[in-house]
C-alpha cells in the first residue's frame, strides 16, 4: 500500500473530469510548515465541504479509484491534478502525497499499448505492472516513499509519467520493462539498463540496477537465457543524437530503464511466471535503489560507445483515454 499523507477530507459533492482553467487566487493555499488547516468553502449554496490539509503541500494524489495523479495546485476546496492523459481536473477526494523519493514506472498500459507478449500468451504490460508493485511494497517497508506512474491497467503518454515524477521532486525515477525480441542464446542474462547521456546521476542509479539484477539472475539455473553482444548500461542514441527512449529523454529527475529479460523468449517468459521470478527481481530492483539513496556506489556493467536506434514513436498519445479519478 502507498505511503500516505496525514490528510482527513468529508465531501457533500465532487467536481470532477472537466477542464479547469484557472483558480482564484484566494483558493489557493499557501506553503504551510506545521500543523494543519480547516476549511469550509461554499461549493453552491447548499452545500458545502470541509477539508483538513497535511501540513505539507501535496505532490501527487491517489484517487479514490486508486489512480496516481500529479497534483498541480492544492485549493481551499481540493486539489488541482493532471489527468492520465495530461488534462487538467479538480478532485476534492483522495490521498495526498506528500514526499517521494522514488518513482516506479511500469511500461505500457492500457488495451492497445500492450508491449511485447510472450508465446507463452504472458503480456508485458502485465508484468511489468506485477513487478512494479512488488518492488515498491519492498521499499515501503525500507522506509522509501515511493509512487507507481500507472497502478492498473490503463494508458498514461510519456510525458506524463515523466511529469508525475518531476513533479514530485523525486530522487530517481526507474522504468520497467521486459524485452523483445530475442537475441542469440547467451551463458548469461541479458538484462539491459538505459540511462541518461547527461546525467552521472542517472548513470550510477543504472549501473546499480544492472548489477543487482544480473547478480540475481546468473544463479538461476536451468534457464536458457539471451543476450544482444553489448549487453549493460546503455546510452541509446536516435538518429539525432538524442536519447533514443522517452522515458531517458523527458524527465528531469534521475531516470533509467530497465529491461530485465527477454518475454519474447518461452524459456526466459516461463520463468518470468514463476514466483521465484517476481521475488528475485524485486529484491535486485529494490536493493539496487536502495543503494542509490543510501550509498556512494557507482554500479557496474557499463558499456563505453552509446548503441545507435531510433525508437518507434509510442501510441500512447494517440489511444488515451483520461480514466476515471473518482
């Protein structure tokens, strides 16, 4: 369960879903450092809602339906959010965040951002979310706030999951991921991490990931793995000379991808199934960041020339649809 924010709210009615330009300024509440602040605001004139607000302004807000959402102004009445699909919406319910340190994005989402499916019928987006969600129940109890870009089956463009994250402030951000398609056999795991050209910041957080994970990984007998020649840290460059993916490319915050192993191989997608799977890589995924925030390690598995790709353009902007927020 999510870390969540010292916040009580009792509501008579909900705004919800439509745009919302702008918010007077008298709506909106100042930084506060201690304590807590009442206050009962008019809606219409029979009706009214009180709020109790933590003392610290939120940064991101769980829905009632258990959807993330950035928060972009928190109001007398209620907060101001970015929607899944990047709009804006006023919600009075839900669970203020606070503090993050670490945001988990678990890649694709939705009906027809699937990502890669294995022969097996095991679909990436699934997993991907599975892992995410163990990993973050792992550092919940480490003590390292964290919040998930996507909690459900339901689509959210790049640019928002980097948005969550910004606007957050948090430490690091970690997309994960499972790849395709397979590569030549391999004595070793392939697992793939993708930073961030610019940032040492991004480049350490990977090489911690790598390392955790493929320390994990080799002792596994009995799998048949798979991994491209220069399997590792990777900086991807499209045909610009940019980072290739967006999720390296458009955050601000400390980001790297992961691609823990191969879906698209039956041998590698029949062990993903496994429980044995899911508790070993979030064990790796979660020591590796915990490293991070705690440690000055640098990580291993980095690979000196950048590997040159240009991504496919995601078809997440183009099949959202804003899901439900309450």
């Amino acid at each position: 369960m999510l870390r969540l924010g010292t916040v009580l709210i009792v509501v008579s009615m909900v705004v919800l879903g439509a745009a919302v330009a702008t918010i007077d300024d008298d709506e909106l509440l100042p930084p506060q450092t201690s304590g807590t602040t009442t206050t009962s605001t008019p809606l219409d004139p029979s009706t009214t809602t009180t709020i109790t607000v933590a003392a610290d302004p939120a940064v991101a807000l769980v829905t009632e339906t258990g959807v993330v959402v950035a928060v972009r102004d928190q109001t007398r009445r209620g907060y101001l959010v970015t929607t899944t699909c990047g709009s804006t919406a006023f919600v009075t319910q839900g669970t203020p965040i606070t503090e993050v340190q670490v945001v988990l994005d678990p890649g694709h989402g939705g009906e027809v951002d699937t990502g890669a499916v294995a022969p097996t019928g095991l679909v990436e987006r699934d997993i991907n979310l599975d892992l995410a969600l163990a990993t973050q129940k792992i550092l919940e109890e480490r003590g390292i706030s964290t919040l998930l870009t996507r909690t459900g089956n339901y689509t959210v463009p790049l640019g928002v999951r980097a948005h969550i994250a910004d606007n957050a402030n948090a430490q690091a951000l970690v997309s994960i991921h499972h790849n395709a398609p397979v590569p030549g056999v391999s004595e070793r795991p392939g697992t793939e991490v993708f930073v961030q050209t610019d940032s040492d910041d991004s480049q350490r957080l990977g090489g911690l990931l790598y390392e955790h994970t493929f320390e994990a990984l080799i002792g596994v007998e009995s799998v048949v793995w798979h991994a491209a020649p220069d399997a590792g840290v990777l900086r991807v460059h499209n045909s610009r000379g940019e980072d290739t993916y967006g999720m390296i490319r458009l955050p601000e915050t400390p980001s790297a991808l992961i691609e823990v192993l191969y879906i698209n191989s039956r041998e590698e997608a029949e062990f993903l199934e496994t429980a044995r799977y899911l508790s070993l890589a979030a064990t790796a995924l979660a020591d590796a960041i915990e490293a991070y925030l705690r440690t000055d390690n640098p990580g291993s598995g980095f690979v000196e020339e950048p590997r040159r790709f240009t991504a496919q353009v995601s078809v997440a902007d183009a099949v959202c649809e804003d899901v439900p927020l309450g």
